[in-house]
C-alpha cells in the first residue's frame, strides 16, 4: 500500500489531549502498555505562541513559531525523547499531531518570543521562513465552496505556508523526519484539507521509513479531513488515513438518543474502514459539537466502548481534561502557563481512557474476525458476537437489559473487559460462564457486558 497500517496488531489509538510528556511516558508503562493500546496522539511538539493576554489557552500549539522541540509547555525536547523510548519499552507507538498548514496567526501576542525563545512576527519566522513561503492570499478563508480559497487562503488568520514550494515541503518534511530519528511511529495532520493532496504526497515521499523498533517501514499517517460539500474524506485517502466526521455524528447522536440497535451496518457514505480512523468526540467536537462527551458520563463511555468492538475502522480514544467556561480554558497549569503534571484521581482530569482499558484487549483479541450472532432488545440493545473470538452487549437504555444470549464463544469463565480490566491474568471485574453455546447476562444500564477468548478466568469484580 501507499501508507502504513496502524500499529500491527494494535491498532488502538488514545489522545492523551494536553499531557506533559512525563506523563505520557508513566502512563504507557502503567496502563496503556499493559492493557493493550497500540498509539498515543500526543499534542503538537514543536514550539508554539504564548498567550499571557489570553490566559494561555489550549490551542497555542496550533500555532507554531518554530520547530524546535526545546520548550513547549507540557516539557523541552529531552522530556520527548524520553517519553518515545519509555513507550516503545511499554510497546506503544507515539503519534505526532504535524501542523502543516500553517504557522501562528494573531492574538494578545503577535510577535515572539515563543515558547522556546525564538522571535517571530506573523510571515516572518527567523531562519525558517520568510514572507516568500506563504501563500498570498493573505486574508481568511470565506468562501468554503471555493477549494481554492480553503488551500491557499487562511484558516482563522492563520499565516498560510505554500506547501507547493520545493523549500517549505523539505522544511517540513525535516522537522517529521527528526521526530522519526527519535522513534515517533506516526502522524496525525492537522488541517490536512487545507493542504493540496499533491502538497500532502510530497511532503509523504520525503518521509523516512520508521525504528527498527516498529518495523522499519513508512511512517503511519491519518489526516484530518472534515470532510464536506467541497472536499470529500476519500480524497485524500491516496496519502494516508483519513478521520471519519460522519461516523463521529452517526454513533454520537445514535448513543445520545438511546438508538442503537441498528448500528452493527453503521449507515452509507462512510470511507472504507481500512482507511478510516474514527471518534465519538475530539478535542474539537467536545467544544463545537458536544453531542456526546465525556459531560455524558456512563452514555459516553458507553459508546467509547462499542467503537472498540465494532470493527469498522481504527478507532481513537479522547481523554480530556474538565474545563467550565469559556473553550479556550486551557489544562491544569503553573502560573506561568506550564501544564502540569497528569493526576487521574484529580477530577481535573478526565481520564476516560481508563474506563475503556479493558476493551482494547478485546479489540485485539477479535482482530480479524467479523460481526457474528446479533441479538435485540428494546432501540436501545444491541449485542453481537465477533466470530468465535468474543461476544458484546451494549445497553443505551435507563434500566438493565436481562437476557441469554446465544454464542459462538467455547464453553468457560470469560472476565467482563466492559467492567473490568484483564491484565497479567487478573480480572479484576466481574466473570461470566458459557456454557453449550449460551450465556445469561445481566448488561447494566448504560452499560455493557464484554467477554473475549483471551480474557478467561474468575473475576474478582
Ligand atoms: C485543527 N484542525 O484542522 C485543529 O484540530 C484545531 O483545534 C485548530 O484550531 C485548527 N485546526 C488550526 O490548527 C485551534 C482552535 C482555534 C485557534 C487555532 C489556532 O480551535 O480557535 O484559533 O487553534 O491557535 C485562534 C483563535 C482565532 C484566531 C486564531 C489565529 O481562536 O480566533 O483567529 O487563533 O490568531
Ligand atoms: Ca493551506
């Protein structure tokens, strides 16, 4: 293929939105590692604006001001380095969000320092580039009919590079390629529509094949497309992974309004799910589009948790930090705009990833196999085997769901992965037995019941 496949055998992804690399690092060692995840999309590494004026909001690292790893506000370049081997130690692949479009735009500070130091003012980036590399329609996007206007003009005032030049396509395939030199696995592309896919190719064929470690071959790359009336999703499949905007709206509004049962075909016009990475919610739709987020509570990770045993498509997990107020608040932070370290028992942080942790070994564990034995209850029931490898009920309903359900799973005590984890043979939630084909299961209120052949034992749950 033209690309690389997501991370082998695991393919789960897990945005880990704001986290300072160390934290990163402890998280892949203590959960993310052992219970499965194949990748971490960790934010944007380079150096980005710093925005005292406008209390140092979340989406500084969207605009850089350099690609100098030295200083962001979740740690310097020795902290990433870090972070990459101790997750290859833990055997998860680390994912760069890659802003390729674009370099900073205005705000309370319209020149440098950045957070690294270096000076910049809005077209001019000392050393990197100068007025000449952008684009020059110098003016925001406003016709969103017009492709030519959303390439080569500005998303939100944002200086737009000319990603067709020679010089500005080595720049930033340079600043990938030193991420790869340190073992990065895979990028998320920012904005990648805004990017011409010829521009996107070029910058691709520059790449170098990734570590040892992962195989040695090309860089993994999902873009993200919102797709709409003038650039479709799969236009951009021919360079890599495309995000599926359709399949976050489908499956969010689909759990919001307890309307589930039809999901195992999901609906049409959806991109191919070899090629689709897919989301409840992100870092964006959580504060646009909040149809259902982490807010929602069980509903939510509820859907979070069907995602992972559908088998359509590489799916990406959020894990958010709380914010009230405006959206631009951004993560828990030192006075001076430093994010601080991750703590999953401060409900500052959401940590919705670990409410999910026992479903990523089922996905791995049903790799390959296609949706089985359905059964139904009321609109807001639904299981379904995954061949003779594992077997889920999923509840979007306000009452418990009781029933026996018919499977192809082999006679045993399987650990509920819905409600539990399963790690070094421990489960800690609760177990069910099959036995003769069958299985009797009480499938909590917006809840699930999860069971797979490679999770087997008593559950002390
Ligand atoms: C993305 N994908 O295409 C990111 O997922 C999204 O989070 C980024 O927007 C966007 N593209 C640009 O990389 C975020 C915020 C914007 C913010 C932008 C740049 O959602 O609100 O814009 O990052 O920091 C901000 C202000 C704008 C202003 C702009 C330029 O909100 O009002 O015009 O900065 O100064
Ligand atoms: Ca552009």
């Amino acid at each position: 293929p033209a690309h690389a496949a997501p991370g082998g055998d695991k393919e789960v992804v897990v945005h880990l939105f704001q986290w300072r690399w160390e934290s990163v690092a402890a998280e892949c060692e203590s959960t993310l590692g052992p219970n499965g995840f194949g990748a971490v999309q960790v934010s944007p590494p380079q150096e980005h604006v710093v925005l005292q004026g406008e209390g140092y909001p979340w989406w500084q690292d969207y605009q850089p001001v350099s690609y100098s790893l030295d200083d962001t506000r979740r740690g310097t370049r020795a902290d990433f380095v870090d972070m990459v081997d101790r997750c290859e130690d833990a055997g998860v692949r680390i994912y760069v969000d890659a802003v390729l479009n674009h370099m900073t735009g205005s705000g309370s500070v319209d020149s440098g320092p950045g957070s690294a130091g270096s000076d910049y003012t809005k077209y001019d980036y000392p050393g990197i580039y100068q007025s000449r590399d952008f684009h020059d329609c110098r003016r925001d996007i406003s016709d969103w009919n017009d492709k030519w206007e959303v390439q080569n003009c500005e998303l939100v005032g944002l200086s737009d590079l000319d990603t067709s030049s020679e010089y500005v396509r080595d720049r930033l395939a340079g600043y990938l390629n030193e991420l790869i030199g340190i073992g990065v696995a895979g990028f998320r592309y920012d904005a990648a529509k805004h990017v011409p896919l010829a521009d996107v190719q070029a910058i691709n064929s520059r790449l170098d094949d990734v570590d040892a470690a992962w195989g040695g071959g090309r860089p993994y790359v999902f873009q993200e497309v919102i797709g709409d009336q003038t650039i479709a999703p799969g236009e951009y499949v021919p360079a890599g992974d495309v995000t599926e905007f359709q399949y976050h709206r489908d499956i969010s509004n689909a759990f919001k309004n307890g309307d589930i049962a039809h999901l195992t075909g999901l609906g049409g016009n959806l991109v191919d799910g070899e090629q689709a990475v897919v989301f409840v919610a992100n870092h964006d739709t959580q504060r646009s589009h909040p149809t259902l987020t982490h807010t929602d509570g069980d509903r939510y990770d509820l859907a979070q948790a069907f995602m992972l045993a559908h088998p359509y498509g590489t799916p990406k997990i959020m894990s958010s930090y709380a914010w009230s107020g405006s959206n631009d608040t951004g993560p828990p932070m030192g006075s001076d705009g430093e994010t601080r370290a991750t703590d999953c028992a401060d409900a500052r942080w959401v940590c919705e990833h670990r409410e999910v942790a026992g479903m990523v070994g089922f996905r791995n564990a049903v790799d390959g196999t296609s949706i089985g034995d359905v059964a139904t209850g009321s609109s807001g029931q639904l299981a379904f085997a995954r061949g003779d490898r594992g077997h889920a009920a999923f509840n979007a309903t306000g009452g418990a769901w009781s029933r026996t359900f018919d499977t192809d799973l082999p006679d045993g005590t399987y650990c509920d992965v819905a409600n539990g984890t399963f790690v070094d043979g421990e489960c800690d939630g609760p177990s069910y037995t099959v036995s003769g084909g069958s299985f009797s299961a009480q499938v909590p209120a917006d809840g699930a019941v999860a069971l797979h052949v490679a999770a087997q034992g008593e559950g002390t749950g």
